[in-house]
C-alpha cells in the first residue's frame, strides 16, 4: 500500500507541477483556428542556441506519411487528420532532449494564440503501466510574430491563475492538486476567460517564467526536407517511434 500510495503521489506531482497553466480540453474553438503559414520552417532559441523548434503544417506532414503508408488510413484516423489538418507538427530538440507537440493556432480579438499538446517524446518512462496513467492536457501560449524571421511565445503562467482564482476575480472550473490547478472547462468557456482577461486591468498580464524568443534558422522548404527523411526512415530520432 505504501508503494502504491508513492506511485500515485509520483504520477500526480509529474502531471500537474509546472510553471503553465493545463486545460483538460482545447482552448481553441473550430471557428477561432487561425493558420500562419509564415510560422513553418526551423527556429532557434535566441538565449540558448540548442533549443531548436521544428515546424510543420500537420497536414502536410500527413500526406507526406500516406505516401509511404502501405495500407490506407482508417476512418478514426481519416476523422482525426481533418480535425488537425489546421494545426502545426512541432518537433522541440534541446541536445539530446526530443518532445513532438500538435500545436492549434487559434486568434481571439485580433490575438494570435498556440494550443500545445504533447504527442511523444524521448524523455517519457518506457513502463507501460506508468504510461497507462498519464493524461494529455492542453496549454495556452501567447504568439507574436515581431517580423517574418523573428517570434515570440510566452506560455500562461500558472501564479497568474492562481491569483486570479485565490482572489476570486475569476470563477473558472477547475480541479486542485495541492497548490496547482487543473482547467476542467470548456473550449467556449475558456475562449470567454481569454477575451475577459485580455479586456482587464491585470498588471503584465503575460509575465511568464516560460517564453522563448525564436529566430529562423530554415525556410519552410529546406525545414521540410528533414520531415520527409524522418518519415521514410532515413533520419532517425533515438527514443522517437514516429508510427
């Protein structure tokens, strides 16, 4: 009982201890989905040259798998691929840490947002019964393009929530894990706390512990390249199944 106890305890510390704020369902909505092409290519951290992002159009990277599939895909997979056909297929390489994310762009009153969702990665325990308990949730980031090489992403800080909770200047669903918080609304929900937080008088509304300023490295064409190879098998990422 002891060790079933600090198993849970381990599981519960490892889903919801962080620095961002988690929603169980999207923050984005199919009529605020907004793509930016001008977002593809391969982009490095300015602070820290090792941190690479990788993107692509999931689309994209879709059909370019069909092509190399031998078998066609199944009808949950086909209904799957046309609900992110609009989202990005983010490959985050920091040495030689690797984590793929689907990522939903999503503008709310003229205000470019990303929607993260962790897909895979080569850090994550190899112990299927850890793995059964985990659970994908969503994250909220702020995306400003400053010019057509250069990005800005700043994800929601999980101490403005709790202010914002603690002080009942936001009456949200949410679930609470000792001093952290689990988003448990709706997509129309969450898209109504956005518009009603961007309209206050919150002081450094999108002050975050977790941002990156990204330059371009790639073009989209040349970033792609590398994609196509991972898929065909002549790339590999170690720890990564891309099937």
């Amino acid at each position: 009982m002891k060790t079933y106890k600090s198993f849970i305890v381990l599981l519960l510390g490892l889903l919801f201890s962080s620095c961002i704020v988690k929603s169980l369902f999207p923050f984005y909505t199919e009529d605020t989905i907004s793509f930016e092409k001008a977002f593809l290519g391969t982009w490095k951290d300015i602070k820290d040259p090792n941190n690479t992002w990788i993107v692509a159009s999931v689309k994209e990277y879709n059909d370019e798998k069909q092509k190399h599939d031998s078998t066609p895909p199944a009808p949950e997979d086909i209904e799957r691929y046309n609900k992110e056909k609009d989202a990005y297929f983010i490959i985050n390489e920091e040495k030689d840490k690797v984590a793929i994310f689907s990522v939903m762009p999503f503008k709310i009153k003229g205000q470019l947002f990303l929607d993260f969702t962790p897909l895979t990665s080569n850090c994550n325990c190899n112990i299927d019964l850890f793995n059964y308990h985990q659970v994908t949730t969503h994250s909220l980031v702020k995306f400003d393009m400053t010019d057509i090489d250069s990005v800005s992403v700043k994800w929601f800080s999980s101490e403005k929530l709790q202010h914002l909770i603690e002080t009942h200047d936001l009456n949200i669903k949410h679930e609470k894990f000792d001093s952290e918080y689990l988003l448990t609304a709706s997509p129309e929900e969450l898209q109504k706390f956005i518009k009603n937080y961007m309209d206050s008088d919150e002081e450094d509304k999108w002050k975050t512990d977790v941002k990156y300023d990204l330059v371009r490295t790639e073009n989209h064409e040349k970033s792609f390249e590398y994609i196509k190879k991972l898929i065909t098998g002549m790339e590999k990422i170690e720890g990564i199944d891309l099937d």
